[in-house]
C-alpha cells in the first residue's frame, strides 16, 4: 500500500496578488485574475498556504473577510471567463470560490490573515483572485496575497 506524506514547504513566500490588482478595490468587487500562473501537474503542488495583507483602510470595515477564488485553465492555455471588477454577485464566478481570510472589522489598521491549505482539486494550471468583502475599498496601496508551497511524496 501506498502512502501519503506531507512535505515541508517548498520554497520561501512568493507574491501572488498585488497592488496592480488589488489596489483601491471596490467593496464586493472581484479583483483581476493573478498574474502568476501555477501548473500543479508539472510543480507537484497539491496543497498551498496562503496570506492576506491589508494596508489600513480609509473607513471602518463592517464584513469581515476576503474571499478567495481558484480559476482554472481549461486546455492549458486559456481561462474560464473570470468577471474582474463586477460587485454584484457572480454566480460563474463563485464557482470557483476557494475559501476566505477572516479579517478585523470596525478598524481603520493594517491586518495579516492567513488560511492553511488551500486545495487545487485538479492537476492542471490555474490562477488566483479574491472578493473584497470587508464592506470598504482597499487601500491604493500595500495590499498583497503571498502563497508558500507545500506537497505530497509517496512512500
């Protein structure tokens, strides 16, 4: 029989969303697609921790979380539409829903969140985004998603 074993990380923490598309968000608003690009087929990554920084807002929040959306690439090349900026709910788009970062609310600070072990259910390319729904835009600057890798060996 054939084992699992998690793998420690795989690397230091890379930046996966910046300011060029979550800069100044909207409230509700889906932010623009990552422009990195992950292949879990040719990476072996299975699993990723992820985290959130906020620089601090210019209101009060009144939600408290970001969610966070997985989007896949079909054949390879292309990707699945993704409406980017929409603050309406997107039912295409929740599809894709991934999980969330909990953040602080009725605070004007810089936050850091986190979330563990995000899943790539699939084994092709695939990239990141995120909804705002921390009730506020985001700040013009100092806002990133970073992403450290971790694996499965077989034993």
């Amino acid at each position: 029989m054939t084992a699992a074993l998690k793998q420690p990380y795989q690397g230091d923490a890379y930046s996966i969303l910046t300011d060029t598309e979550l800069g100044s968000l909207a409230a509700n608003a889906y932010s623009a697609l990552s422009a990195a690009e992950f292949n879990v087929a040719d990476q072996g990554q299975v699993l990723r921790d992820l985290e959130l920084v906020l620089a601090a807002q210019a209101a009060n929040r009144t939600e408290s979380s970001v969610a966070i959306y997985v989007v896949p690439s079909i054949d390879g090349t292309n990707y699945v539409d993704w409406d980017a900026g929409g603050t309406a709910v997107n039912q295409a788009n929740e599809t894709y829903y991934a999980g969330s970062f909990t953040v602080n609310d009725t605070e004007l600070v810089a936050v850091r969140a986190g979330v563990a072990s995000v899943v790539i259910p699939w084994g092709g390319k695939f990239k990141i985004a995120v909804r705002n729904l921390t009730g506020q835009a985001f700040a013009a600057t100092g806002n990133t998603v970073k992403g450290r890798r971790h694996g499965y060996q077989s034993q």
